[in-house]
C-alpha cells in the first residue's frame, strides 16, 4: 500500500507539472532514486530520451537509467545510453557525473565478465573522484576491484582492496556494506584453503548481520569450509540451511551446487544429481557455477553407469571450461592498475608523452592479438568419447588429441621452411612451434595450460610429490601429450640417454615398482573425479 501511494503521488506530481520539461522528470527520477529505486526505474523507463533536445537532458537519463537498473538488480543495458553519457560529460569535464558514468560502463562489463575492460573503467572511474566525499563510490569501486582480482585468483591483492573498500564505506557511514566486505575477505581465506581463518570471518558476518540475503551467502560459504575439511555433516547442516534464506542472482545456483556436491561427497549420487540439475535450471548462475555443477552431474552419471547422461554433461562441462579458459586469459587487474598508474604519472610530467602513447596503442593491440590467439587456442575439438568406463580414467582423449592437432597445423605451416633449413634451425622451428603449441618456455603458462587440460595434473604432483623437479613434471605432461621422445629430449635439454634416466628418477619418486607403471599412474591422476 505505501508503495502503491508513493508511485500514485509520483504520478500524480507529473500530471500536475503538466507542461513541465524533461529536466523535472529526471530531477524526480533522481530524488526518489535511493529511497525507491523501482519507482525511479518505472519513472525512466515511461520516458523517450531519443526525443530530447539537449545533450545533457540525454547524458543524465543514461547515468539515472543504469543507476536505476543496478539498484534493481536488473541487466545494465543499452551500452549505447552510457557511452553517450561518458562522452558527454568528458567533453564537458564534470567530474562527478563522469566518475558515475565510468562506475556504470565498469559495471557493465564487470557482469559480462570482461574483467579487463570492467578494470580499465574502474580506475577511470577514481580518477575523476573526489577521495574526501566520494566515499560511496569509491567502497563500491574497490568492492569491484577485490572481486575481479579474487576471481583472477590474486587473492591478496583481493584483500588490499577489499580493507580498501571498506575503510571508504566506514567514512560513508554504510557499515552494513563494510559487514559484507567481510564475506569476501573471508572468501579469499578459504580459496586459499586457510579454512580456520575463513570461519573466523563467516562467523563474524553471521553474528553482526541483519540482511537475510547476506546471511544465505555466509552460511553457504561457512559450509564450503567444513566441506574441504571433510566434515560433511557441519557441512550438509549449512547448506541446507542457507537453502532457508532468500537470494539473489548466482546465490542460489551456488547454494544448490554446493549442496550437490556434498551429497556427492557422501556417494550419493542421485541426491547430488538432483541438486545440480536444480543449480543448472536456476536463473542468474554464472559460468563457474554452471561449470561444476555439470561436473558433478558427469561424475555422479559415471559412478551410477549413465552413459548417455555422462556424456551429455562432459560435453557441457568442456564447453564451459573452454569459456573458463577465455576469462582467465585476460590482463590481470593488477597489470591494468599498473598501466593506469604509469599513464597518469606520464601524463602529468608531461614527459615524452607520443612515445608512452604509441607504446600505449601497441599494448592494447598486443594483448588483443593474445587474447584473440589464446580464445581460438582454447576452443577443444569436441569428439565422441567411446566406451566411457574404461576411457574417462585410461586417457583424455579429447584434450590430447586437441593439442596434436595444434601441433600437427603447426608442423604443416613450417613443412617448406623445415625443408630449406639446417639441423640446427630445425630444432629452434621445434622448439618454436611447442612453444607456440604449449607455452613450453612459460612455466607459468605451460603449467596453467596443463592443469586445465589433464585435472589439475601438475598442482596435483607438486602437492603429492614435491620432489619432483619442473623439468621431471614436464616429461610426465609430454607423456600424456604423447609427444615423441625425440622431441621431448629437444624440449628438455637432454639426451635420449638422459631421457631414459630422466624417466627413471620420475618412477623413484612416484614410488613406482619400474617406468612400465608410469602410464598407468599418470592416467589415474588426470581421471575426472573429486
């Protein structure tokens, strides 16, 4: 009813205002906006901004319609609408409203994960805000920030600006959003398996929170922890608890999954099958959610013997990976705050400023080619997986067959200058194209590139058999590549002898009886299973 007659009064004042222009309207709009944003957002959407004759009456209704979109929670859409804004009030050097705009374009791009761009914006965004009143804007800049570097998994660089985001919410009095930031914080802990110190954190928000939707999230998230320990009946207790507490967008989803896998945990299969079906059919999941939880559904459809459900839900859980893959090749937000800082102080010594921005347009363009190059990279044949009881924990087909498909384009490319060359050149176009293939020379990227392609098998190893050398961890990755041994000895610096050798201290350390059972081990360790 109080809804109902504040929106009849809204209504009634614009009857009343008659003739009244534009600029009204939006004025309304923005006066009710943090009271009632649905009513701001009902006031905006019966307008037509196509039809105004001012640019500013048009820059001001694409800010209030994205702020009003967000505050509903609702997709921040046309992009059209807030670029007009940002070039408006460019042009016009108003700083407040552009550090809005830049917020909302950052935002934007934040939901469609495109973490680099949301990145770039963000820092726009500060740069054009006031640091002693704009403390709102700011707790919510660097609430974003945490998240990107979290879900980049730079976790304490998360935390840097989450106390960041927190000190500016305290100034601005909002102490409910400074208790969420605790959540996040807490988060980072149990991404980095410090469980005990997670909790610490999970507890404190349960006990200081009076919002339901945060509460949900906490004790989901105070499952997960007890879940990693193996203490599945704290952790089936929490689950199913936040079940009991309203959500909003991936909360629900990532409860259901959560839950899924904990009854899988457990073998029970059916009951993790249903939950994760449920977090699949939720509206708002996003990909990694979606991502495990057809994981679940495929380890859960290959312990029951569903082979058609099993092979079904590889095939969507691949495609998600494949996306995965293509978030996680973008700039960390670390490297993007580094380029912004360095810009900035260029731009203000006013040194060499056409260099820095050629170098700049270079940058930009450079990490467009990567990331074009690592997306068509990262898009897996997709093959029909035969016998699948036998093939999931005996090889991965379709990874392996992927890379030597690369590998064999590549080797097609470089048929005629192969030909002309030397011994000598013919080894460094090896060594190219495996690098090119592989990223052989790039531990870092070599190694990300085989965790996502054979389970985790290096993180595996180094955890399991930390004696293992990077060069030993790399002979088991060609393994699994099938990758010849004359090209493995090139790529490893050694000989064929040395290779053999090399082979044996990797079986020692494995604690394997000879080399013959190598395979085999390996073969288990990339098995898809929890």
């Amino acid at each position: 009813m109080i809804r109902a007659f504040h929106l009849s009064f809204l209504i009634t004042y614009l009857s009343l205002a008659g003739c009244s222009t534009t600029p009204n309207e939006l004025k309304i709009a923005e006066q009710v906006m943090e009271a009632h944003p649905d009513s701001a957002l009902h006031i905006l959407q019966k307008l037509q901004p196509v039809k105004y004759d001012s640019d500013a009456n048009r820059a001001l209704y694409g800010l209030l319609l994205f702020q009003a979109l967000d505050k509903n929670y609702m997709p921040l859409q046309p992009d059209s609408l807030i670029n007009f804004s940002i070039d408006y009030y460019l042009k016009q050097e108003d700083k407040p409203n552009l550090a809005m705009a830049y917020f909302y374009k950052g935002r934007e791009l934040n939901y469609k994960t495109e973490y680099e761009k949301a990145s770039i914006e963000y820092y726009k965004s500060i740069d054009n805000c006031n640091t002693n009143s704009d403390y709102l804007l700011l707790g919510k800049i660097y609430g974003d920030l945490a998240a990107i570097s979290h879900m980049q998994r730079e976790y304490k660089e998360s935390r840097k600006k989450n106390q960041l985001a927190t000190s500016f919410y305290l100034k601005a009095g909002r102490t409910e959003f400074a208790n969420k930031i605790l959540i996040s914080i807490g988060h980072t802990y149990l991404a980095e398996k410090k469980y005990s110190t997670a909790r610490v954190y999970f507890k404190k928000v349960y006990s200081l929170s009076k919002d339901s939707i945060t509460i949900g999230v906490t004790l989901n998230y105070l499952g997960s922890s007890f879940l990693n320990t193996k203490q599945v009946d704290s952790a089936l207790y929490y689950f199913k608890k936040s079940l009991t507490y309203p959500s909003r967008g991936n909360n629900l989803p990532l409860r259901y999954c959560s839950l899924a896998e904990a009854f899988f945990t457990i073998d029970q299969y059916d009951s993790a099958t249903i939950y994760a079906m449920k977090s699949l059919k939720c509206t708002g999941g996003n990909l990694f959610t979606r991502r495990e939880g057809c994981r679940v559904i495929a380890n859960a459809a290959y312990n029951t013997g569903d082979k058609k459900l099993m092979s079904k839900y590889m095939s969507k859980y691949q495609e998600c990976t494949d996306s995965v893959r293509v978030i996680e090749s973008q700039t960390k937000a670390t490297v993007i705050e580094h380029q912004h800082k360095s810009k900035a102080e260029s731009t203000a010594a006013k040194h060499n400023l056409t260099t820095f921005s050629l170098l700049l347009i270079v940058s930009i363009l450079i990490t467009v080619i990567i990331s074009m190059y690592l997306y068509q990279r990262s898009k897996l044949s997709k093959q029909e997986i035969r016998n699948y009881r036998q093939k999931l924990n005996s090889k991965q087909v379709f990874v392996s067959q992927s890379i030597s498909n690369k590998i064999d384009e590549l080797k097609s490319i470089q048929t005629e200058t192969r030909k002309q060359a030397q011994p000598a050149d013919r080894n460094k176009l090896s060594k190219e194209l495996y690098n090119n293939a592989l990223h052989i020379d790039n531990w870092d990227l070599f190694s990300s590139y085989m965790n996502h392609g054979f389970n985790n098998i290096v993180d595996k190893l180094q955890t399991d058999h930390p004696t293992l050398s990077r060069k030993e961890i790399s002979w088991c990755c060609l393994h699994l590549l099938d990758i010849s041994n004359t090209d493995r000895a090139l790529l490893l610096e050694t000989t064929t002898e040395g290779l053999y050798k090399l082979k044996q201290r990797v079986a020692q350390k494995l604690n394997l009886i000879n080399t013959k059972e190598l395979d085999t081990y390996l073969r288990n360790i990339v098995a898809i299973r929890n």
